[in-house]
C-alpha cells in the first residue's frame, strides 16, 4: 500500500480521473489517493512540469506519482518510471520531468513495456487509464521496478532558456507560468539572484521594460492594487499585484522579459 499522486490535465467535469482512480484501488484497494491538480491547462507540458516539481518534496518517500499531460497520447512517445529522492513518477516522456530531472538526483529509470501490467484493452487514447493507473496499482502492492520495462538512457526535457547575465551584470529572465492568483513566475531562483553582488533588497525589477520596483518581502509590502516583484513560495523570482492580477494589471503572460538589475 502507498499513496498515488495524480496530477492531470483531464479537469472534473468528465470521467476521466474517477476512472483512473477506480483502476487503482482495483488492483490495490488499500491505495491511498491524493490529487495533486487536475486544472493543468490542456496540453500544457511546462504548466505540469512546474506544479509537479513544487508539489514533489512535500510528498513522503515512497510516494507514487501519476503525471498525465501527454498531448501524443497513442504515439511513438514512451512512457516512463522514474525514480528520483526515493519517489516514483509514472509518466509520458514528453518534458513533464523537466524540473525535477534538473534539480533531483536520478536513482533509476525504465520504460513501461511489460503488458502484463497494463490492462487487457487498451485505448489509444487513454493511456492514463490503460496502463499509468494499473501500472500504479501494482507498485502500490509491491511490484519491482525491473519488472516494468528496460532500463531507459535519456529523458526528454523542454528546452528552456536559462536566465542570462548580461554584460551590464544584469540579469536577463523570461515568465514561465502564470498562477491561478495571475502571479508571473519567472524562470529567475533565490539562487541565481545570490550570485550577484548586491543585497537583495537593492535588486531592481522590471518586466518587458516597465520598471517594478526592489524586491519585496511579502504581497502586502505594497499598498493594494500596486505591483511588486519578491521571491515567492516557489523560491523563484515573481511578480504580482497585491490583491489583483498581475497578468491583467500589466498585460503580460508566458514569455514576458524579466530583468533584474
């Protein structure tokens, strides 16, 4: 028995995660599940890479994830476990292990091949359903990683610019993901931002050019309605608008430039 995390892009309004459930708890009724999110934005890789590396350490080892955003359903694309911290995440190989394959050390890593663990029928359309859900039911009750598949030599991940120091020394970063909040997290850490040489309250901000001020500490730093850049939960670099949305207030999504000066 373990739990199974389930992130998706399937929404609630369809049968789509209660299916998946329920050929879980199938194979083991014990399993204890957690919906990590399931409002993904359809098809959007870099949206569930992102919640699924912020969602992952707060997991216990020995967690199972099912990550499903896989716009190639039925293709040539693989389908992979992979095991990193003592954690398993059963996904496409489409990029949704981007950010944690860049920040977690890889134990192992197969492909999901033996189809005596997938279902009897499978849909060429819901591989969520088909084989990620069972397959996760068998780990659940125990089942040994080399039992799934060969061992697999590479991952694909999204090609994402890094933040770039420019030759002025400032720091040049793009928006990667905008919250439900209309916060815009930039691509910008804690940590990239400890590597200059000024304290991080003289650190100037802006966005596609339009200056937004020092970092602040907290949301309510600023009068409401004001925008304001600060580190967030997420330890990267974002920028908001206290009590308002920050992608709406300045007219600005996935992509926007981000300077740090």
């Amino acid at each position: 028995m373990s739990i199974v995390a389930l992130m998706t892009d399937f929404g609630l309004h369809d049968h789509y995660v209660a299916a998946m459930k329920g050929v879980i708890l199938q194979i083991d009724p014990r399993a204890t599940l957690v919906d990590v999110c399931h409002e993904i934005e359809s098809h959007d890789i870099l949206h569930g890479a992102f919640v699924l590396r912020q969602a992952f350490p707060c997991f216990p080892a020995g967690t199972i994830f099912v990550a499903v955003v896989d716009p190639g359903v039925g293709s040539s694309r693989r389908l992979l476990v992979a095991r990193y911290a003592d954690r398993l995440i059963l996904t496409p190989d489409n990029g949704l292990l981007t950010f944690i394959h860049r920040d977690v050390p890889l134990q192992e890593l197969r492909l999901l091949e033996n189809r005596r663990f997938f279902a009897s029928t499978l849909s060429p359309t819901f591989h969520g359903r088909d084989i990620l859900a069972p397959v996760a039911g068998h780990l659940s009750r125990g089942l040994a990683l080399d039992n799934l598949g060969p061992v697999a030599d590479h991952i694909d991940v999204l090609d994402l610019p890094p933040p770039r120091r420019q030759p002025d020394g400032s720091l040049l970063g793009q928006v990667l993901v905008v919250d439900r909040f209309g916060n815009l997290i930039t691509g910008i850490s804690d940590i990239d931002l400890s590597a200059a040489n000024a304290p991080r309250r003289r650190h100037e901000v802006s966005l596609n050019n339009r200056p937004i001020g020092p970092l602040m500490t907290t949301y309510s730093d600023v009068p409401p309605g004001t925008p304001l850049a600060l580190i967030g939960s997420t330890r990267m670099l974002e920028i908001a608008v206290n009590q308002g949305r920050a992608c709406d207030v300045l007219g600005a999504g996935r992509g926007a430039v981000v300077r740090v000066t």
